[in-house]
C-alpha cells in the first residue's frame, strides 16, 4: 500500500473489524476497548495513515445545509412534511436539500454517501421500507453529523423522532367502521420491519379486541400500494372472502381497492366500507371519496427541524437524551363509509 492511500476501510479489512469500529478507536471513543485502540493505531501508523485534511477542515465549518431524505416525494404527505421542514430552515438561514430514496435501500445508501462526502450540519430522515441494515446511517452518526428521524424511525439508533400516533390513528379507522356496524374488517397491512406497519395492525387489533369483535388473521393481509391492492382486492372477491369493510395502511392502497371493488359492481358503502390512513390528495379524488386518517404532515415537517437545529447547537455536548415527538391523527369521514 503506498502512503497516503491508506484508508479506514483498509485498517478495518486488516483487523476484521468494521469501518466504524476503526473510526472510533481512532477518536479515542470510550465505547471501544483498549486493546482495539491500541491495534487500530498501531497499524494506523504502521501504514502511514493520515485523515482526508481537506474533510477534517470542510467538517470543522458550519455550512448552514441540511440533508433531507424520503421515501417518495410523490406523496402530499412527504410534501406537506418538506413544506414543514423549509418554512423553519429558511426562517434559521438554512439551506434544504433532498434526496429520494424511492423505498430502495441501495438509493438511502447512495444518498448517505452523497451527503457524507459533501457538507452538511444535520440530516432529517424517513427510511424506507426495505431498510434493515442500518451502517449507513450510523456512519453519519460517527462522522459527527445529527441526525433526526421523522415518520419512519430507526428504533436501534439513538436519536430524536418526530413521529405520527400510528396505533391511535389505526384505533381510530377501525372503530369508526364497527360504529358502522362492521365485523368482517380486512386490514391491508405494511411491512411489519417498519414500526409504522406494525403500530398501525396493533391498533386495528387492539380496536376490534375493545370492541368485541372476533378478530380472524385470515381477514390481514400484506398489501401496500395501489398496484398490489388491484391484485389483493379481486383475489378476495374471487375467493368468496366474507368482509363487510376493508381498512387500508395508505390512501394508495385503498384506492386500488376502491376500483377493484366498484368494477365487481360491489356497492360503497352499502356492501363495503373503505376507509384508509394519510389523508393524500387521492383522498378526495377518488369515487365515493375516501375516509382516512390525517396526519399533520407539515406539522411533523416544523418539529423535526426545530429539533435538529437544536441537536446542532448542542453537537458538542457530552450528554444528550433522545427525545420522541409524537404527533396526533384526526378521522375524516367522507363517503366511502358514510352510512348512517
């Protein structure tokens, strides 16, 4: 290896530890033992390794940009939520920028990495639902940058979360549609890997538990976007599923299952009621329109920012507590389970 080519990853490979690993025994990290450090900075000097002074310097200032990654930027929600985070950065003399990750893991890898290598003070972020390894974002954390996770957090990274009463909302939908008089309820449930997925089941279960009603898992079913609704719905209808309403994760999912529903001349609500959660655009678009769940997507978009402008003043602090933000719902019901 010729000197000045040595990298950290080169150290790490080395010893059969992780990159991380070596970036924190080389910072003297108290997390690390003596006897990694000692390896680390040993072979460190071994191999003439010396940190990108160019980075070490450009990190050292405040560039008064914060990185912003989502999942689809196509949704009002998300919309609504950058709305929300450039109102606070703009009024603080920050600059957005954002980068989506299309629900793919390698793209949220990508964009961690643009953002790494560039210059960022803080960065705001929504995982997306294939994400199960969670390095990337703990190499920001290492690097110094803070972190704020809003809507979809990462339970096993300590950091501040704006997020969304997932269960109450869920609770909500689902005990509107037994007031209606349903007790055949299909859920139309998200990836249980992601906290939202699962807090959303729970609080359709935890609805119908209250509320006396038999609860038959048959009846929850894995189905999240409108395309995979389209397939779900008519495979119900063709299999001669009992159901008398069908609650959706998203407004996505429901409209699929609204159309599907409508071309087997199944009437809304008088056979079936709909209802889904987010409150999107497609919402009203739809026939009948669609009761859902609102979440305060702007709202959560101002929290998150105010928070991270916060975690960026006290970056040099030795002590912090993550703090957790969670935000309320509101039902609002339209025709696709007005009954009464």
């Amino acid at each position: 290896m010729k000197s000045g080519q040595v990298t950290i990853k080169d150290i790490a490979k080395a010893l059969g530890i992780s990159p991380s690993t070596v970036s924190r025994a080389l910072k003297d990290h108290p997390d690390i033992s003596v006897e990694t450090k000692r390896q680390v900075n040993e072979l460190a000097t071994k191999l003439n390794y010396r940190p990108n002074a160019i980075a070490l310097s450009l990190r050292s200032q405040k560039s008064n940009v914060i990185g912003v990654i989502i999942p689809e930027i196509v949704h009002f929600f998300f919309s609504s939520v950058i709305s929300g985070i450039e109102e606070v950065a703009n009024a603080h003399g920050y600059s957005v920028m954002i980068s989506q990750s299309s629900e793919q893991y390698q793209k949220e890898i990508m964009a961690c990495e643009t953002f790494i290598n560039g210059i960022i003070d803080g960065l705001l972020v929504s995982v997306s639902k294939e994400t199960v390894d969670y390095s990337h974002l703990k190499r920001l954390e290492e690097e110094g940058i803070p972190i704020v996770f809003f809507d979809r957090m990462v339970e096993e990274i300590p950091a501040d979360r704006v997020i969304i009463d997932d269960f109450e909302g869920a609770y909500k939908a689902t005990e509107h549609l037994i007031i209606q008089g349903r007790r055949r309820i299909i859920h139309f449930a998200g990836p249980q890997n992601r906290l939202i997925g699962r807090r959303r089941l729970n609080g359709y279960l935890q609805a119908m538990r209250d509320n006396g009603v038999v609860i038959d898992e048959s009846l929850v079913i894995p189905c999240d976007t409108f395309e995979l609704a389209l397939e779900k719905t008519q495979k119900i209808i063709d299999d001669g599923v009992r159901f008398d309403a069908i609650f959706t994760v998203n407004d996505f999912t429901a409209a699929g299952t609204l159309k599907v529903l409508k071309r087997n001349g199944i009437n809304i609500p008088k056979d079936v009621s709909v209802v889904g959660f987010g409150d999107e655009n497609v919402a009203q678009m739809v026939d009948p329109s669609l009761t859902t769940i609102r979440q305060p997507g702007y709202e959560m978009g101002r929290r998150a920012m105010e928070m991270l402008i916060a975690r960026i003043s006290q970056a040099k602090q030795d002590s912090y507590t993550p703090t957790t933000e969670v935000l309320k719902t509101s039902l609002v019901v339209r025709d696709s389970s007005k009954t009464r």
